[in-house]
C-alpha cells in the first residue's frame, strides 16, 4: 500500500476529508492511494486475520484503516452466519476506529446493515444516541440497506431521533436517507418532511426532496406539501 500510495494526492485528500487542527478527522494520515488501487490491494489480501485486520485499524493511515474494512466487507459477504457474527462484533469494537465519512459509508451498509436484515435492531437507538459523530452516522447509514429491502420502519426512526444533531455530516446522512426512503414510498416521505419541517435541518432537506420535480422542491423548501 506504501508503493501505491501518492504524496501529491495525499495532501489533496487531507484537505478533502478535513484532517487539519480542529476539523472532524484532525490528525488523519494519506498515502493518496486511488480508492480502486485500494480495493484491489485489499482483494488480493482478502484472507487476513482478524488480528492482522486490527493492526490496519489501529494505524494513523487511513488508507489502511480503509482497506482493513474493505476485507471486513468481503469476508462479510462470504462467511457464514458464525464468520459474519465473529465480524459484527468485531466491528462494534472498533467503532472508534471507524473515524471518517468515507469508512462510515464503505462499511456500515454491507455489514452492520446486512446484519440487522436478520437480527434485532436495537443497537440502531444505542448508536443513534452516542456521543460519538462516527456512531451516529452509522446508526443511521446502515439503516439504508434496509430501506432498499422495503423496510423503512427504523430508517424512518433513526432520522427523527437525529433531527436535533448538530454536525453537518448527520444532516447529509439522514437526508441521503430520507431521499432512498421516498424512492420507495414518496408519500410516507412527503408525511415526515411536513410533520417535522420545523426541525428538519435545510441541508437535510435539500438532500431528501432531490428525486422531486423542480416546482415541488421549492415549494417544500418553503413548507408547502400539497401538491394537489
């Protein structure tokens, strides 16, 4: 990963995933390897063990902390119901770890969401409810893998519980949501945007009303939601 890694990227990318003094990922590290390179690198070492896959986690480099989640995704994928269970746990452990955007977004839907397909979902509210911006946001981005499935229940839940948070990349998650939640049912999402228009952050809006027509964006944007 050291010899596919970038030094003139590795700055760009710093600035893009805000790793300076007081900014969300302060002290984050680049190689400036190209997202594909990545993944192929992580592919070929795909059969990694867990304790080799906590060392990655444990390091300042993102890249690495990216590929050790991208061979979590894959063995994810291809285990059994023991393996993905051993690998749920695992990644609750390391939540910390799982400190940016990018690797909240890379993750949570193929694993932490895939999961609760199947299993009970109260670790959703237990997140939803941290102190931590990493596990809120996965509290709420696994919830997209169920919305894709038609299950819009908790997605639903988890954006009202996050309507008050405070950080910007909770607002863009829940509207990213939001917007995949109207896809399945619009009138369910035009039911929330008007209950909880008063609280919902602009930015959160603009994201979930994207798949709308002009007309109707701005008349939602002004609280207008009868298009009859």
């Amino acid at each position: 990963m050291k010899e596919a890694g970038d030094a003139a990227r590795a700055l760009q990318v710093a600035r893009y995933f805000k790793s300076g003094k007081g900014e969300y990922g302060e002290g984050d590290v680049f190689l400036g390897i190209p997202v594909p390179a990545m993944r192929r690198i992580a592919l070929r070492h795909r059969a990694l063990s867990l304790p080799d896959l906590q060392k990655l986690l444990n390091s300042r480099i993102h890249d690495f902390r990216a590929a050790a989640l991208e061979i979590l995704v894959i063995q994810y994928a291809r285990g059994d119901e023991k393996q993905r269970r051993v690998i749920v746990d695992f990644y609750f452990k390391n939540t910390s770890r799982i400190n940016n955007w990018d690797l909240v977004d890379a993750s949570a839907r193929p694993i932490l969401g895939e999961h609760l397909k199947s299993h009970p979902r109260k670790i959703l509210r237990k997140l939803a409810k941290s102190a931590s911006l990493w596990e809120r946001r996965i509290a709420m981005v696994s919830t997209m893998t169920l919305v894709w499935a038609g299950e819009l229940d908790d997605a639903m839940e988890m954006a009202e519980m996050l309507l008050d948070d405070g950080h910007d990349l909770i607002h863009k998650a829940v509207g990213w949501v939001l917007r995949e939640a109207g896809i399945k049912d619009r009138a369910r999402l035009i039911q929330f945007l008007r209950t909880h228009y008063a609280k919902i952050p602009r930015t959160t809006l603009r994201y979930a009303i994207e798949h709308f027509p002009v007309a109707q964006r701005k008349k939602m944007l002004a609280g207008m939601f009868d298009f009859t």
